[in-house]
C-alpha cells in the first residue's frame, strides 16, 4: 500500500495575509475617530489663530469684551468690530438654563413614572414614542417655536405689558427643553431601573410608599446616573442650532431678560449662512472661534458628567 | 401557634400609621403628574402634527413631491409651481451617498472595537474618541466640513457646495452612531457562538465574518436607520456649510432641461444671458447637448474683442481638450515670459498646462458656431465654454451622470428653513415640506423601533 498522505497540518493557520489587511483595514476604520477629533480640534484652533491675529482682536478682547460683531470690520477701521464672546455665551446660558427649567421636572416625572409607577404596557407604548419625539428633525422645532409657542406667549405676556418681539430667547428656550425632553427622561430612567429591586423591595416592605421609595431611596441611589443624565442633556441643549436660529436669531444683545431678543453661539454661527461672507474675512474666522467656544463649553460638561458618574457611582 | 394567633387581638397587629391617607395621596398625585409630564411630552408631538397639518396639509399630494418649485410661482398668479422636487431629490441622493461613505466604515469600526480591539492605550483612545464625537454638536461638524470638504470637493474655479461635500460632512456626523450601533449588536452575540466556531478550526476573520457579523445584522440595521434619518434631517452643519436653501432645479438635470450655472463668472452679464428666444447657459461640468430639431450652437468670442470668454483654472498636469466639432483659442497670460498667449486647439485637440494657469477657452475666429442636425450629438469639455445660445426648442442637454456628486444641491430641511425664514405666504410651504419631513424621518425611526422590537422578541440564546 502506497504511503498515506501526510495529514493536513491544522495547526498552520490558513490565509494569514488575508487575516491580517482585513484586521488592518477594520482597524484604520476604527481610529479614523482619532483622526476625526483631531482635525476637529486643528481646524477649530488654526482658524481661531488667526481670527486672533487680526489687528484688534485678541483672546483677552474675546474673553472679557461685552459687544460681539465681527462683520463691522474693516481693514482701513478694524476698531469699528466687537470681538467679546460675553453676549452669545450669555444667550447660550439662557437658553440652556431656560430648556432645563422645563426639562428636568418633566424629564424626572417621566422617567420616575416609567420606572417606578407604570406598567411594562404603558413603558413599551411610551419609550418608543419618546424616541420619536427625539427623532423629529430640529428645524420642525424651531418652525414651532416660532410659529406657535412664540405668539401664544406673546398673547400670555401681553396682560403683563410684555411685547415679546418675535425673536426671542424664551421660547426658543422653553422649546429646546421639550426638544431635550426625551434625553433626560430616557437616560434618567436607565439610571433608576440600574437600581436594585432589593432596595425598593426593602423600603416598600418597610411601609414607604411608592413615591417614598422613588424619592427617598431610588432617586438617590441613582443620583450619580441622574447627574449625567441632566448634563448631557445640557450640553444637547448648549450644541443645539436649528431652533434658536429660527426663533431666536442672530441679533447680538447682552442681556439676561428672556422677553428680549439676543442671540446664541449656535445661532449666530448659523445666522452667518446667507452665503455672504467671505472666505478669510474676520467674519469666516470669527465664526470658527465662536465653534472653539461652543466646543469647549460643551466638552467641558461631557467631561463632568464622565467625572460624576466614575466617582459617584454606587456599586452594587 | 394558632393559640397565639388567636390571643392577638386583629386590632394591634396594624396600627395606621399618622398622615397615611396624606401620603397616599401624594403618591397618586404624584402618579397623576408622572402621566401628565407624559402626556405634556407626547402631546407635543401631536400638536407638532396637527400644527403642520392645518397650515400646509392641503398642499400635500404627489404633485407637491414632483413639482420643482419656482420662487416665482407665489408672485401675481398665486399657486403654480409649487412643490419640492429639487429638495427631495437632494436630500435622497444625500443620504445614498452618506450611507456609501459611513456604513462600511462605521461597520468595520464597530466590529473592529468589539471583536479585535486589544486592551491597550491605542484602543482605548479609539474609545474615548467615538464617545466625544458623539457629544459634539452638529454645528460643529459643519465648521469642519467648510474648512476640509467644501473648498476640496469641487470642480476646479468652481464655487459650489457639492452634494460629495455635504455628504462627507453628515458622514462623520453619523459615523459615531454606527459604530456604537454596532458595536452593541456585535456585543449581544454570545460567546459561545465565537468559541464554538474557533474550536472547529475557523480563523478569526471566518468567525467574524461568517458567524458574529451575520447575528448582529439586524441589530446593525437598526442603527444605521436610525442614522441615516438623522443625516435626513440635520440642518444645521449644512447651513454652516454654505449649501443653498433654495434653488430652482434638481441636483441632477434631466433631459431637455436647461439649467443657469451653478456660478456666474464674475467676468459675465447675466442680463446679456437671456433673450426671448434663445437662451443661454454655461456648460460647466462635461456634459452633452443632442440636437432635436436642427440646432445652432454659437459660441463666444475673444473677450478682448468684446465677445465673452470665461475664466478657467487649470493646476499644472491638467489638460484640457476642445470638443470634437469645433476648434478653440486658449488665451491665457504665459507664467514664465508673462507674454499673452493664444494657443489654437483643432477639434479634438488636447492642451497639456506646464504652469497652473488661468485659460479662458474662447471660439476660433473662423468657426463660432456648431450646426447639430437632428439627434447630432455636442460634447462640451469639463469646466468651460461660456455663454452658448442655442435655441432651446431643439436641444437637448443631459448631465453627464458621473457628475452629480459634484453638483450643487439643497434639501429638504434646509428647503422648510428657507421657507420658515420668509415667513407670511411661505409659511404653508413651510408646514407642508415640515410634514414631508417628518413624515419620513418617523417613518425612518418607526421600522427601525419596530425592527428592534421584533429582534428583542426572537432572542433565544
């Protein structure tokens, strides 16, 4: 009998070469991230250089000057430009505060009510609607706010002597915080359903009432989970442009009256659209130090809600 | 035992404790606010679309998504040419082409994380990367986009935000979304099924590919809705983009349409363009006019003797060719003696720049014009031949389908923002391109829920 074939030799793995371009490639897919955050950041500090070299313009000016307008200088006169991020970032905080003021209470009351209160009916109906409402392009939003919260708040304000001008900061405020609605209430519900049922199981079985176990037992015990929900959701409202360009607009105005007009640093990043600035111009690259801004600003929170979570969280 | 039982009398065993019915009604109170924050959250929603339908839902029917809209079409006669086609079709063609670009990628990277990342620094800055481009705000993205795509991503001398542009711009925007999509689908296959498959002698790339990838397609599918109805809506990083909110054609022409020019040279009267009977239009992409009937095509003359030239870059290495029936004289400033220069192109004759030069390709003097018979066929070099007149009854000009990329668009969010701005008579269009949106983007996360649902339901593992 001829001699058997040698076996086939399992241990050798087959098609190395082809393993290794396809792990390479998978692998280049994954850190054109890196990539990504970084020209974010090059392109945002590069072009911020140089609107601070400009004559006039410098990153104290930016820092500490009350007026912002850029578009009003001229080589021949560059003094006739305001170059403070102060007004947009005041208008940025108003409207962040005002969302938040509307969207913790009902974003809280939703996700207590999901997690502590409802039925797995009610909970499978209304998540899936929420994540609707989370999915309803911004700019239906800001053709609301403008179009129908903004004159029924006018109609409501005027018996107080109020004439809310059309742009204005509430009720683009007031409509970014239902727009954040679904963020906070999904995110704080995650958070109390992490919960252990042992310890509502023990408050209950202690005589607490449902709202006592929310209140007392569960809500703290998610606290750090809460947190992050609500500065996520602040830093969602912080980034958000399409309803404060359209209701609340790109008139700069440092004030803190929400009746008033002003506007924010996504607005007037946006505001600056029509086609008519020029490539290199102050105003080109004013709008990539007002983007730096907004950038920082909301990095800044993401990194606290990082913070909170990691060193508040209960273990259990 | 019974006896004690027995000896208790029923009363002490439960003593009301003091404010129970208080604090029972707090707790249905509380239940009452919890289903009216609900409800506040979700009526909102309703009066969104009840909003968006009594302003514009009259408007609604097919010939409202067929019809390209004429900013003309609201002055004197009223309703005419009312619809939205041209954003439509952008905002499809939008979103095929950032799916094109961000699945594969955002796949790949989402495997790549969860089936072969190493627990190292470099994985872990993959990590913290993906997460911080998700919290970035969309804005953001544009101010990337206007600084690295737009002035890239375009024909040469040309000033157009290109739909290749705002397409790459969306693409990064999602890319996070994917990943995480499906990294979180990659991650609910058991490992079993990995183990399994290892031990019978499959490599990595067959357990992956032939075993891990197949079980979490749906759940890859599910993001990628998610996220491309979100590149469906984004307004935002378009708007910083620069891309039109409005314009009078479709991204892509068809046939027998004659379109103005993405961009006016600046060295051109529009006002000399349009005549009663003949019109006039640049050809700046390579494209192909058919003759119907019998065509004349006249071109222009030497801008230095009044006719009208138009201004091309050409980087050095480029070439440029005169089309097949006619000749042309290049004339450009010659960048080493800084002599004027003519060169003469026969038909079909290519030109090779040496130098970046600006060239303005202008008629021979001897033929100035083309006579197409019917169903002849004229093709125009990319990028040049200004002004053409040619009767518009009898031609026929298509759009060189490789270019589409590369034309300027709008779509459909920035086509509502237009409108919203305009305010008044607008305002309908506004709600009616609203209710076309949201339509497809609840539509869009609707299958995606759905799909979830099911997926959730059919687990077994």
């Amino acid at each position: 009998m001829a001699e058997a074939k040698p076996e086939r030799d399992f241990t050798k793995r087959v098609n190395r070469p082809l393993e290794l371009v396809v792990e390479t490639l998978l692998f280049l897919a994954a850190a054109l991230s890196v990539v990504v955050t970084f020209a974010i950041l090059w392109v945002l500090l590069s072009q911020s250089v140089q609107f601070f070299s400009f004559p006039d313009v410098s990153v104290m000016r930016f820092l500490t000057d009350t007026r912002w307008s850029p578009e009003f200088y001229t080589a021949d006169n560059p003094s006739l430009g305001n170059y403070g991020i102060l007004p947009l970032l005041a208008g940025t905080l108003m409207v962040t505060l005002i969302a938040l003021t509307v969207a913790i209470p009902l974003g809280m009351a939703i996700a207590i009510y999901l997690s502590e209160f409802a039925g797995p009916t009610a909970r499978e109906v209304v998540k899936p609607t929420l994540e609707l409402l989370a999915a309803v392009p911004t700019v239906i939003f800001g053709f609301f706010a403008l179009n129908v919260v903004t004159p029924f708040l006018a109609q409501m304000l005027l018996p107080f002597g109020i004439e809310l001008p059309q742009l204005n900061t509430l009720s683009g405020g007031l409509v970014v915080g239902v727009l954040i609605i679904p963020y906070i209430a999904s995110l704080a519900e995650d958070a109390l359903r992490a919960v252990p049922n042992q310890l509502r199981e023990g408050s209950l079985a202690l005589g607490g009432t449902r709202l006592e176990t929310a209140v007392r037992v569960v809500v703290p015990a998610a606290a750090s989970g809460l947190a992050g929900a609500f500065i996520l959701g602040m830093s969602r409202a912080i980034g958000e442009t399409m309803v404060v360009a359209i209701a609340v607009g790109a008139k700069v105005n440092l004030t803190f009256d929400p009746t008033q007009s002003s506007s924010t640093i996504t607005a007037w990043i946006a505001g600056q659209y029509k086609g008519e600035i020029e490539f290199g111009s102050v105003v080109y690259y004013s709008i990539y130090s007002a983007g730096l801004a907004l950038l920082v600003l909301t990095l800044l929170f993401n990194l606290i809600a990082f913070w909170i979570s990691r060193k508040y969280r209960e273990a259990y | 035992m019974t006896a004690a039982t027995a000896s208790l009398p029923a009363t002490d065993g439960f003593v009301a404790p003091p404010n129970l019915k208080a604090r029972k009604a707090a707790d249905n109170l509380f239940t009452f606010w919890g289903i009216v924050a609900t409800a506040i959250g979700l009526g909102v929603l309703v009066a969104l679309i009840w909003d968006l339908l009594s302003r514009g839902g009259q408007l609604i029917n097919w010939s409202f998504l067929t019809t390209i809209y004429k900013a003309s079409a609201l002055e004197g006669t009223g309703i005419g040419q009312i619809g939205v086609a041209q954003a439509l079709m952008g905002s499809l063609l939008l979103m095929i082409t950032v799916a094109l670009i961000a699945i594969p990628v955002g796949v790949a990277a989402g495997v790549y994380l969860e089936e072969y990342a190493p627990k190292n620094a470099i994985t872990n800055t993959i990590e913290i990367a993906v997460n911080n481009l998700a919290g970035v705000p969309s804005i953001v993205y544009g101010l990337l986009g206007l600084a690295l795509f737009v002035p890239y991503l375009r024909p040469p001398g040309f000033e157009q935000v290109t739909l290749l542009a705002g397409a790459m711009t969306l693409a990064l925007l999602i890319l996070p979304i994917i990943i995480v999509a499906s990294r979180e689908a990659a991650r609910a296959v058991p490992q079993a099924v990995r183990d399994a498959a290892l031990a019978l002698g499959a490599t990595k790339l067959q357990t992956v590919s032939h075993h891990v990838v197949p079980y979490a397609v749906p759940g890859i599918v599910t993001g990628v809705i998610i996220a491309l109805s979100r590149a469906f809506g984004e307004t935002a990083p378009l708007i910083v983009l620069g891309v039109k909110t409005s314009q009078e054609f479709l991204p892509v022409a068809l046939p027998g349409e004659v379109r103005p020019s993405p961009v006016q040279p600046a060295n051109l009267d529009p006002t000399t363009l349009t005549t009663p009977d003949a019109i006039a239009g640049y050809f700046n992409y390579k494209q192909t006019i058919t003759a119907v009937g019998q065509t004349t095509l006249s071109l222009p003359g030497d801008p230095a003797t009044g006719g009208q030239g138009f201004l091309l870059e050409l980087p050095a290495g480029e070439s440029f060719t005169a089309p097949a029936q006619m000749g042309l004289n290049l004339s450009f400033v010659d960048p080493v003696t800084m002599a004027d220069t003519v060169v003469r192109l026969d038909p079909g004759q290519t030109f090779v720049s040496s130098f970046a030069q600006k060239i303005y390709p202008v008629a021979n003097f001897d033929q100035t014009s083309v006579v197409l018979a019917p169903g002849q066929s004229f093709e125009a070099p990319v990028g040049t031949i200004a002004t053409t007149t040619f009767d518009q009854a009898s031609a026929l000009r298509t759009w060189v389908p490789d270019q589409w990329m590369l034309n300027d668009f709008t779509a459909m969010p920035l086509q509502m923002f237009n409108w919203t701005s305009q305010g008044g008579d607008f305002l309908p269009l506004a709600a009616a391109a609203g209710l076309v949106l949201l339509l497809a983007t609840l539509l869009m996360n609707g299958v995606a829920i759905w799909l979830r649902y099911r997926l959730r339901q059919r687990i077994k593992w």
